[in-house]
C-alpha cells in the first residue's frame, strides 16, 4: 500500500472525496512499525477507514489543520514518538537544536506541550468534532501530574487538550473499538467503556465501582497526597487486576477504565504484518530524511512490555509490565523482508523491544493473577516465582543469522543483565558473546550504592560484577576483545553526596571513566518523578533526599568524572562538603591531587581535551 494522502490532491487521487479520520501528529511522517502513528494508521486502515496524516502541522495559522476539511468521523492527535516537552529541552531545561524526529534533525517543527496546542486548534476550527488523544504525551498525562518544565502539578492533558477521550498505552484495540462504535454513528460523549481509555465527566455522573485518587486540588497543594495518589495509579496498571480509577478535577471527574489487554502472539503478528512502507516520506528528501529512522530502519521488535520496571522509566506505565511476544515465524518474516530492501547490507541492528532478552511473562502466576502489587519481578532480587529462559529467543536469532544474506544480528534495545545470569542455562550468553556485539555491550547498573538502587528499583551492584565478570571470561574463551559500557545517572532521588562520592570510588577502583553521565530527568508518569517532586517513596511515604539545585545536581555530576580537570574545583567542593577530604591528595584511593600536586602537574594535562584514557578506548572500540 502507498503512503496515506498527506494532501488534498492525494486524497483525491485515491478516488476519495472526503477522509474518515485525520491523523495529526507531531513528528515527521515515517511509515514505519517503531512509529505509533503509523501503526494507528494502518491498524485504522485495515478496519477499511479512510485516513490522511497531517505531519507538524503549523500550528499558528488555521491553514494546515484545514488541508483535509472536516473528517467525516473525527481527529486522532499525538505528539509523536516522545513526549514534545522531552524532545525540546535537556535535564538541565536548556532548548535542543535538533530533533531526531523531524526533517534534516531541525527542532522548531512542533510546539511545546503539541497535543494541547493541536488540540484547541482543532477544536477552535471544527466545533464539537470528535477528538481522540494518544502515544506517549498523552498516555504519561492522564491524571493530575508534576512539570517539571512548569515546576508545578499540572491536571490531566485531557482537560487541558479539550479532547473528548484519551487513548493510553499501546492503542491499537481502542482505536479500532472506538473507530468503530463513531462509525456506527454513536456519539463521541458516550463512547465511555472503552477499556485502555480516559475519559471526562460530571462529578453526579461519576462511577461507583474502583479506585479513588487524590483530586487535582488536592495533589497540587500537598506532596504527600500527590504521592498517595501516584501509588494508586501505578498498582491499577495492570490489565487482569487492575481497577477503574478516577480523579477529580473541580466540578469534572477524570475517569480512567481498567487497561485494555495487550495484544496476543496472534495479534501482534497481524500488525506486525500490515503493509508498512517502511520507509521516510519522500517529501522529506529535499531536507536529508528523517534521522530518528536510521537505528530503526534495520531492526526488528519482537516483543512488549517490561517487567524490570525501573522506577525511572516511563514504560510500566504506558507499554505495561506484562510482556508479550511476537512469534518466531512473524519475526523471521520480517528478517527476510529486510533483507529484499535497498541498502540493506547484511545486518540487522537489533532484535529486541524494550528489554531485548525478555519472550515471556515474568512467572506463570501473572497469566491469572496478573503483577503483583507493590513488588518488582527482578529487583533487589529475583523473585522466587521467577521463569528465566533465553531458549525462544536464542532460537530466533540462531534461525535470523542463517538467512541468506544475513552476515550479522545485533542486539543493541538493551539487555536485562539480572535476568541473563538468573538463566541457570549459560548458552545464551556465550553467544551473545559470540554473535551479537559490536565490539561493546551497553548495560544500565546506574549506581553502586544499595539505597539509591533501591530508589531506582535496580538490583544490587553484586549482579552488575557477577555479570561483568561472566561477561570478560566468555570474551576470553572466545579469544574476543569487547567491552562493556555501563550507563550511570547522577542525582537520581535518594542519591546524596556521599552516595555520588561512593560512585566515584566504585569508578576508579573498576578503572571505568565515563565519557557522559545522565542526570536523573523527571519525565511525568514515573515513581522517580513522583519522588523527586514530593521528596517522598510512594509505596513507604518515607522522605527521600532529593539534589534539586543545579549545583547539587553539577557536584554530583561532576564526582563521576573526577578524572577530568575541568571538574576539578567541582570535585574538591563536593568531597569537602561530603567530609572526605581525605580523597584529595597523592595517595591511590585519591580522587583528586591536592594542589601541591596539582602544580607539578599543570604542564602535563593542559592539552587534555576532555576524554579519559577510556574514552579514547571507547573510540577506538567504535572503529
């Protein structure tokens, strides 16, 4: 199938005179299976509806938003791939140049906060047109939720956006649901059962049944009900126990409906299969394409859901905790079809999906029961209950790497270590040794100390060295020189300065000189977010030190390259402040010469550029 019309003219040449739904979303135009939209797009499409895509629409005229006309049966409006506050501005809020998702990687294509801006836009032009709101922005905002941007508890997008339902985490069987039901001529407002949806009413009209937040008023004005009401909504997240949940807003009632179901084996391999054209939309030749394709291009996502739920990351919320698998005939299929494209050269950069290494629910118990509330599968240890096989996965990429054509198949979404040596079977991690890495494997310890991974909801840095350790003697007996590199946050909530200068040492007695650290970023929809806001553990409501300031964030940071000069009086102020002027000077557990020592020294680091002896290895690696 071609792309869909992006015009008038192209809606007309399909014999068209008018479109079911318009898509409006705010990245480029990528037919692709890792783009949401365009996976609504042809789910929609294979429903037998009409649909146009409006790409980064201009938001400050009416002109775009009324290249269509008014669709016969409403708006589906998303941001895009990521939340558009995310896309425009660092941890430290400053603006990006670039934008992985829009023509030539220029920002400035969408507005900030896109779905509300596209929303009222829509809704000053067409009235009381139907208006469905989803991906990421929308998902991560359905209740009452800490901006960081704004440094304040914003309510739900909903009633910002003006939307008539709110579509959250993976959409394909709402929106075929509530296409449907508009199709068959039922009104927008009372479309209010869909499953995986919010929705807004009259407090009189408010459900009986599930689970209570917090109002708005009340999380905006006091921390420990904001933090109550984040604990409600994550324990409701999950589609076989999980309750109706509602939250006031003033005189409304925001009304969320028990998550849909994910997607069966069966499912998944139908959308998987619908006819993507895999590619950018030629329009955007003349701008160089559309980056955000190029690691995605040739790679293969095989599965949903993590059960890992770091309590930094977004993914329990929207995709889930439940996972759910492709299968192996449906991933093999789109190996081959990879294979036929132009430009394909012989590798398939990844099979994975949000943990690569994860095929299967964490125990047979969740098939029933669902997750359990308030615990993590893997962390600070692996659940008794847990199953942990590599079996189907191995056999996938056994079967992927033996294609005609196929010289190598990487795997590069992230592999889960504590699960990987929670596998009593060693087999599959010999040959990810042996087959899947490009010279070094990225992993996410994020932390050496306990309490901080415990805030993170990571395991223990014991499973870390375990790993590393298996890691370099499989290396070995494979006669391979690959390293790991380890992804660190600094600042994360519950890190204090101590535990930062913990790290430090953790670094230098491992001889690991990180090229860039992640300050912790408070996206909304996270627990993390929740606790640095509220300076409060949801699940224990127990304080949680939290470095708000950009010079506590900037100490923290720096300690983790004590190495560099540039962070010199940094580190000096840090292990001052932390009491630990003893890892300054000339001794081997110092992180930092004195400046006596320094002195000597100036001539030989003052065309230091700004990479470790590390760092350096890490390029050479890359070549």
């Amino acid at each position: 199938m071609p792309f869909f019309p992006v015009n008038m003219q192209e809606v007309k040449e399909r014999g068209w005179n008018e479109v079911d739904f318009v898509y409006v979303c705010g990245d480029a135009y990528v037919d692709h299976p890792s783009f949401g939209a365009a996976i609504i797009c042809r789910v929609l499409e294979s429903c037998g509806y009409k649909v146009a895509f409006l790409a980064q629409p201009d938001w400050r005229s009416n002109a775009d938003f009324m290249r269509f006309g008014r669709p016969r049966l409403g708006f589906f409006v998303s941001s895009g791939n990521i939340d558009s506050m995310v896309a425009h501005y660092t941890a430290a809020k400053k603006r990006r140049h670039d934008d992985a998702y829009s023509p030539g990687g220029k920002g400035g294509k969408r507005p900030d906060r896109a779905v509300i801006v596209y929303c009222n836009k829509i809704r000053e032009i067409y009235g009381n047109v139907p208006i469905v709101i989803g991906g990421l922005e929308a998902s991560l905002r359905r209740f009452a939720h800490y901006d960081y941007w704004d440094d304040k508890v914003r309510r739900s997008i909903l009633f910002d956006s003006q939307a008539d339902i709110l579509s959250y985490g993976m959409g394909e069987k709402q929106t075929a649901e509530i296409a449907n039901r508009l199709a068959a001529g039922e009104p927008v407002s009372s479309i209010r059962d869909v499953r995986g949806t919010c929705y807004a009413c009259d407090v009189h009209e408010t459900p009986l049944m599930g689970a209570e937040c917090p109002s708005f008023e009340n999380v905006a004005n006091n921390k420990r009900e904001y933090a109550v009401s984040c604990r409600i909504q994550m324990d409701e997240a999950d589609h076989i126990r999980g309750k109706l949940v509602k939250q006031r807003h003033g005189n409304k009632m925001l009304v969320q409906n028990p998550p849909m179901p994910p997607l069966t084996t069966e499912e998944l391999d139908a959308v998987y299969g619908l006819p993507f054209m895999r590619a950018v939309h030629p329009s955007y030749e003349k701008d160089g394409g559309v980056p955000a394709i190029a690691e995605v291009e040739f790679s293969i996502a095989h599965n949903r859901g993590c059960f890992g739920a770091c309590n930094f990351c977004s993914l329990a919320f929207h995709q889930g905790r439940f996972i759910t698998s492709r299968s192996k005939e449906s991933v093999v299929e789109e190996a081959k079809l990879l294979t036929q494209m132009p430009g394909f050269k012989g590798y398939i950069h990844d099979i994975g999906g949000p943990t690569a290494n994860f095929r299967r629910p964490a125990c047979d118990v969740q098939l029933e029961k669902g997750l359990c509330k308030g615990r993590k599968c893997l962390a600070p240890k692996p659940c008794n209950n847990l199953i942990a096989t590599h079996k189907e996965y191995l056999d996938i990429l056994r079967t992927v790497r033996a294609l005609p054509k196929v010289k190598k198949v990487f795997i590069r979404s992230g592999v889960r270590f504590d699960y990987l040596i929670a596998d009593k079977d060693d087999e599959f991690f010999r040959e990810l040794v042996e087959h899947h890495i490009s010279g070094q494997l990225k992993v996410a310890p994020e932390h050496c100390s306990a309490a901080v991974l415990d805030a993170m909801g990571k395991p223990h840095i014991e499973t870390y060295l375990e790993f590393a350790k298996r890691y370099y003697k499989y290396n070995r007996e494979k006669g391979k020189e690959q390293y790991l590199v380890p992804y660190l946050m600094s600042s994360h909530p519950g890190s204090t300065l101590k535990d930062a200068v913990g790290l430090a040492l953790f670094l230098k007695k491992n001889k690991i000189r990180p090229e860039q650290v992640q300050d912790f970023y408070p996206t909304p929809g996270t627990v993390s977010t929740c606790m640095f806001y509220t300076g409060l553990d949801p699940y224990t409501l127990k304080e949680v030190y939290v470095a708000r300031n950009e010079h506590d964030k900037a100490l923290q940071r720096a300690l983790l390259q004590y190495f560099n000069p540039k962070n010199k009086a940094l580190v000096t102020e840090a292990l001052r402040r932390a009491g630990r002027t003893d890892l300054i000077g000339n001794g081997p557990n110092c992180l930092i010469r004195g400046e006596a020592q320094s002195n000597q020294t100036r001539n030989r680091n003052s065309n230091y550029k700004g990479k470790s002896n590390y760092g350096s290895r890490n390029k050479k690696r890359k070549n």
